[in-house]
C-alpha cells in the first residue's frame, strides 16, 4: 500500500473518531455537564441528614428484599421465616402476610398495578401472588397465581414490566422474559458468564440492565432480545443495578467496596463511589427522584448517601444490626426503606 494511500487511510480514521465523539456528547466534560442538568441547579453537594421515621417489625428472619409499590406506600419484603410480608409504609401496619413453600427467598416485587407480587430464591421459581383477598391470618403456604418455571438456578431478581410480563435473573447466568398468564418464556438473554444478580428496567426506553458475578453489567432490549452494550470496570461480582430516572445511565454496587457510574450513551463510566474506610461490599443501590443522590446498602451494616455528580460521600446512615441486605426510595421520591438481616425494615426522611 502506497504511503499516500495509508495517510489518507489514518486521517479518515481521525475525523470518524471524532464523529463518534461528538455523537456521544463531547467527552467527560460534556457528560457531567449534562447529568447536572438533572439536578436542582447547585454547584455543591448539598448537606443531607436523613432520619428514621418508621421501623417496620414482623419478620423472624433475615429480610432479603423489599419494593416499593407505584402508590409509594406499600412494601412489599421478603424474609428467610418464609413469608412475604406487604406493608403500610405511613402507619406501619401488616396488609397481608403470605406464607410460602420455600423459606428461602432471595428477591420480591410490586406489579405496577399493585394487584399482584413476585418473589422467588432457591426454589429456582418466581412465584406470582394475587394480594388484597385474603381472609384473615394465615399460617400454611397458599398457591401462587402463577409459578414460573424454566431457571435452572437460583432466582436472584425479578422485576415487572407490567401485569403481563416480568423479567428474573438466575444463579444459571441468564435472564427470562416471561409471559406471566401462558407461564412461558418469551426470551431467554444469556450474554453473562456468571450469576445474574440484578436487573433494573426502564419502562419508556424498553430496556433492563442486569448486574453479574462475572464483574460486567449489561444492558438489552427485551423486545428483541439483544444485549445492545457490556460495562466493564468492577474487580468483583456486582451484587446490585438502577436506573438513573432519565434511563440513560446507571449505578452498580459491587463486592470490590464501591458504586460506580456508568452512562449508556458514551459506552463509559462517568464516576466511582468509595473511600479507603470502606473495605466491605455494597448489597443495593438507588437513586433520589432526581437522581442528585445515590443510595447504597453495605456489609458494615451501613447505607451510604453520595451525591451522584461530585461522588462525595454525604451521610453515614446508621440504625441497622446487622447487614442492610436490601433498600429503595419510593416513586415520589419522599422516603428511603432498608431492609436488614436484623429482621427489621426502616423508613428514612
């Protein structure tokens, strides 16, 4: 090949990197410049001290999981005593306990029309229950709605689309999209090489985006079944993923001690959450409504509030025994829930 010819070959790849770049916005700068527009429009992180003003008791085991329903308050949780618990956040009140066949579930989850709940674990199914008919207290396990049966793993997650689809992640390194009434699987997304931990959707933009033991995140369309783009940058599993609101970035928590902040735009992590205190693993991560903050669950027994843009750490929040295994902000972004292996729930604002 002539030098004139290779020349012209090196400056073409140039100007097409730059292209790229600025189709994905510009580089870091840009980045965070467009991620603060979504908050309140102060320059510095901004002093948060967030209270406990519900403690929620009725398990007898460790809680797993919990969810927030779309009225914002309604909790569903889930505990190694074998039961499903649903809750009124304000009063603190029990709606309904449900008994299950296995003791040991791992996740839980509010249908967005609040009609029906999901949970699942070493069972390997996600086992759906209609809520708000039963008849008094009750101590045997009653049948499910629906039992979703195809994992041949442990369920680690599951998360409604709406009332007919929802989405699990398994301990055998796949995800499923199911159609909850036919009980069959619509797609099976198998890009990871490890247990699938988490997922998290985004119900205007047709994605979920899961988290894995084998240190990556990836995101997929589940309308066709592809993974549209992998996240590399964690040393260990990570545990747990959300959305930013606007659906176009994402937060992780992972065993190797920090949340980190990746952007689905620029293909790119845009920030990292930890210190040199912090030596323990993050179980769960949330966002604020507006996303100024990311809430994080720890090992140490500790949620950790850090302002999402400057990656400061803000507030220790302390109240937990034991390991704070699960947590979430409701939709109107007004309170904070953590669950723990101390059996007990608390609410923060």
């Amino acid at each position: 090949m002539a030098d004139s010819e290779l020349n012209r070959l090196k400056d073409e790849n140039e100007e097409l990197k730059h292209k790229i770049e600025k189709l994905r916005g510009g580089g870091e700068e840009a980045e965070h410049k467009a991620l603060a527009k979504c908050y309140d429009g102060e320059k510095n992180a901004t002093p948060i001290n967030l209270r406990t003003r519900r403690t929620l008791k009725g398990h007898f085991g460790k809680v797993y999981a919990l969810h927030w329903s779309e009225d914002s308050k309604r909790i569903v949780s889930a505990s190694q005593d074998g039961k499903l618990i649903i809750w009124h956040g304000p009063s603190t009140h029990k709606v309904e306990a449900i008994p299950l066949r296995s003791s040991w579930v791992m996740t839980c989850a509010f249908s967005p029309c609040g009609e029906f709940v999901a949970c699942g674990g070493l069972d390997n199914l996600c086992s759906i229950y209609k809520i708000g008919n039963q008849q008094g207290p009750s101590v045997t396990p009653r049948p499910a709605h629906r039992e979703l049966a195809q994992h041949e793993g442990y369920l680690s997650c599951t998360r409604f689309i709406d009332k007919t689809e929802i989405i699990t992640s398994s301990g055998d390194s796949t995800c499923i999209l199911w159609d909850i009434e036919n009980k069959t699987v619509k797609r099976t997304f198998q890009d990871h090489s490890g247990d699938v931990m988490s997922v998290s959707i985004h119900d205007e933009r047709n994605m979920f985006v899961s988290g894995s033991c084998d240190s990556t995140a990836r995101i997929y369309d589940h309308r066709i079944g592809k993974c549209v783009s992998k996240y590399c940058g964690h040393q260990s599993d990570i545990n747990s993923v959300q959305y930013f609101p606007d659906g176009q970035s994402f937060a992780t928590g992972s065993d190797d001690s920090t949340c980190r902040f990746f952007d689905s735009r620029s293909l790119r992590q845009l920030n990292d959450y930890g210190t040199d205190e912090i030596l323990c693993g993050i179980t769960s991560v949330a966002f604020s409504r507006t996303g100024k903050y990311l809430f994080a669950g720890y090992d140490d027994y500790n949620c950790y509030i850090w302002d999402t843009l400057s990656g400061q750490k803000l507030q220790q929040v302390q109240g937990h025994e034991n390991r704070v295994s699960c947590l979430g902000v409701n939709v109107t972004g007004g309170a904070l829930c953590t669950g723990s292996w101390d059996t007990h729930l608390k609410i923060w604002a």
